[in-house]
C-alpha cells in the first residue's frame, strides 16, 4: 500500500486519444484489457455493465474494508484492468436499454464487446443494426475462435478462456522447463492479453480509416488466432523443417547462450545473439581464451555445443549473486536479473519510468500500486489518471453528456432501464 499522498498524475489533455469515444460492453480479461489500453491514451471509454455489475468485480484480492458484490464489488482484478473508465448500468435485454443503447451509438465511435458469437445478435445489437445507426461506427470483437462474420470456425460457439487460447493457439506447447517435457501454461493470461493489444491495433486503423472515409467496419480478433499469431517462429520452423517445435525450456532453438542461468539468490537471463557479444562476454567473466576457441567463437559452433556452453556459463553464474553478476555483466552484454513482484516495485528503473501508478481504492484507505502504461509519449502521455469505477457511479453523468434531460434521466431509473 502507499500513502494517501502518492497521486497519479492528472492532466487535462493526457491522451493522444481524448474526443474518441468508446462504448465498452466485455467481461474477463480481454476486452476489459483492451478498453483499458484506449483509455489509457485519453479515450472517453464508458463501461456499460449488466444490472448488478460486472461479475469480475468480485474477484480479489479484497483489501479490509473494500467491497463485496453486496455492495457493488470491487476487487484488484477490476481496480488493475478498468482504470481511467466510467461506468453506467443498462439492461440491454429490455426494449428499453436496447433503445437507448442505439441512442449512445449515434454518438459513439467505437463499440467493443468480448462475448460469444451471437450475443449481441440475438439482443438486436449486431454491427449491421449499429452500422444502420452509425455508418462510421468502429465495431471491435473478441471472442475464442472469431466472429462467423470474418470466417466461421467450427469451433465459433465453444466458450474459450485464456488457457484454452494459451493451449489451441500454440504457446504452451513450446513452452516447459525441459525440451520434450510437459506443456506449461504461461504466468499471465496471454491467452486473453495478446488479442485484447492486437484488437486495439485493429480498433486504431479502423478509426484512421473511418476518419478519411467516414465508413466505420467490423475488428474481430480470435484469441486463438492472436496467439498462434505471436508463436510465428514454431511455424515457420516447421513448414521450413518438417520438424515439430516443443517445450523448449530455458533455451533458445537458434541462438546459444540465450536463456536463464541460476545465481546464488535465484537466475538471471543471459542472451548472447551475436557473437561480438560472446567475445565481450569472455573478457568480462576472465575467460578470454573462449573467444578464440574454435568451437565456441560463432553461434553455430556453440548451438551444437549447448550443453557445454551452458555448463560454462552456469558455473561462473551459479557462484555469484544477482547483484554480483549486474556489477561484472550490466550494461555489457545483454543480461537482466529474473525478478519477482517486490523486487519489481522496488526496482529504479520502474520508478523512472512511473510504471507503478498509485491509485485509491475505495473504502480502504491509503493507495495501492497498479501497473501504468508502457507507452510513452511526449507531447500526450497518457497512463492512469482515475481509479476504475463503481458499479453505475457514472450513468447520469454519461447520459446527461449525450443530451439526456434530467427528466428523462429519472423516467429511464424509475423503469430501471438504467441504474
């Protein structure tokens, strides 16, 4: 936690994106993740959530005196991933939220949903019928295997989660900590993140597009498909080869050495892409000699060689501490320390580059960290600016700025078409 006075940094014009509106309708990771990224460069992204909220709301972990889904819920999962939005409560399966959800499309220029294909179809909330409401109307989707409308797959209606992407998309099967051992799932939910960066990508063209034509379009981005897309190398390596690519453990298939060692206090990864590095190397850890041996001075020689250059390697590492290494390696050859959480929070290079945010966290107080935005920008930084919302906290300001009269606004409440 950190102290109440630790404040994001707030300014008015922030985001290269401000004026882009964003009408966000997901749940989970990928399109929460993704919403968050226009946000996060100054987009107007506005929650639409079910009545009751967002049921990831809840999931922790919960700090003492926080909330719980009785009161609105809102747990570090939601705090992280849906900062810099605003929240309004529509129940989009009444004819009057599906009005009224037209209404804001209007004025809308992005739409982004992450559910099943067919669910906001059978709501009468497909792109065609928001396209008839606002031809330029930037329309972004992701869903496990795809929209039916960009190519069906057979697996279109399967429910698919991070895990399920990490497994089909082919990530897992190159990752594990041995060659020809067991698949390993990956630490963060890439499965759901890779999609989530690649659909902002889309949702960005299609806006410069729709900005020089005033035509809007339909983004779909599998998460399968996103990362089959980043494991490029296991398929090129096999349609080259014939070969079938598996777990490759610490190593790297082309390059050597190119992986993690062990350290007294833990591991350090040590990657040596070409080999004036190699020479550099050498000199470095007192060994010279292995710069001119013909059996380790190219790549080549040392990829047939792994085994050895590793044993090398990880006898100089395995005797020395982290720190030791950074003061022999540092700024030489490409080399960084295997670091956990704490050590990230304490590290000076993220407090350089503000990528611990601190936020509040309502009912709780004192602030706590949250990873910022790595994209840096001169003239329009961006990053965390307001904790995420609470559960509707901005549903009659929202609809006051699309021209909702406070008389309409307590007619829609009273029906509890909104809340």
């Amino acid at each position: 936690m950190l102290s109440d006075t630790d404040q994001p940094q707030s300014n008015a014009t922030w985001g290269a994106l401000e004026g882009l509106t964003v009408l966000e309708l997901t749940q989970m990771l990928s399109g929460p993740f993704a919403g968050m990224c226009l946000a996060d460069q100054g987009a107007r992204v506005i929650k639409v959530e079910p009545p009751g909220g967002d049921h990831t709301r809840d999931l922790g972990p919960n700090p003492d005196g926080g909330r719980t889904m009785a009161d609105g819920g809102y747990g570090g999962y939601f705090a992280s991933i849906n900062r810099n939005k605003r929240s309004i409560v529509i129940d989009l399966k009444s004819a009057g939220g599906r009005d009224l959800f037209l209404s804001l499309v209007a004025d809308a220029d992005v739409v982004l949903e992450n559910f099943r294909a067919g669910v906001m179809d059978r709501l009468g909330l497909g792109y065609e019928t928001l396209a008839e409401v606002n031809p330029k109307l930037v329309y972004a989707a992701i869903r496990g295997f795809g929209d039916p409308r960009t190519g069906e797959s057979a697996q279109a209606n399967w429910p698919a989660y991070d895990v399920v992407a990490q497994a089909m998309g082919g990530i897992m099967a190159i990752t594990g900590s041995e060659p020809g051992g067991t698949p390993t799932k990956i630490g963060p939910g890439v499965g759901d993140l890779i999609p989530a960066m690649q659909s902002v990508i889309g949702i960005l063209a299609a806006v410069y597009r729709a900005e020089r034509t005033g035509r809007g379009q339909f983004v779909d981005v599998a998460m399968v498909d996103g990362v089959m897309a980043v494991c490029e190398r296991a398929i090129f390596q096999h349609t080259y080869t014939g070969a079938i690519p598996g777990p490759e453990g610490n190593a790297h298939p082309l390059l050597c050495p190119f992986g993690l060692f062990p350290a007294k206090d833990g591991h350090v990864a040590i990657g040596i892409p070409r080999d004036v590095f190699w020479a550099i190397f050498a000199e470095q850890i007192g060994m010279p000699e292995l710069a001119d041996d013909p059996r380790y001075r190219e790549n080549a020689g040392r990829l047939e060689r792994q085994d050895e250059v590793h044993e090398i390697v990880g006898s100089w590492t395995s005797a020395r501490s982290k720190s030791e290494i950074a003061r022999v390696l540092g700024g030489k050859v490409p080399f960084g320390p295997v670091q956990s959480a704490d050590e990230i929070i304490a590290s000076d290079h993220m407090q350089a580059r503000a990528m611990l945010a601190p936020i509040e966290h309502p009912g709780v107080p004192g602030r706590f960290a949250i990873a910022n935005t790595p994209i840096k920008m001169t003239e329009t930084p961006g990053g965390v600016h307001a904790r995420a919302p609470l559960v509707g906290e901005h549903t009659s300001e929202v609809l006051a700025e699309f021209g909702f009269s406070d008389d309409a606004i307590e007619s829609l409440m009273a029906d509890k078409v909104v809340a």
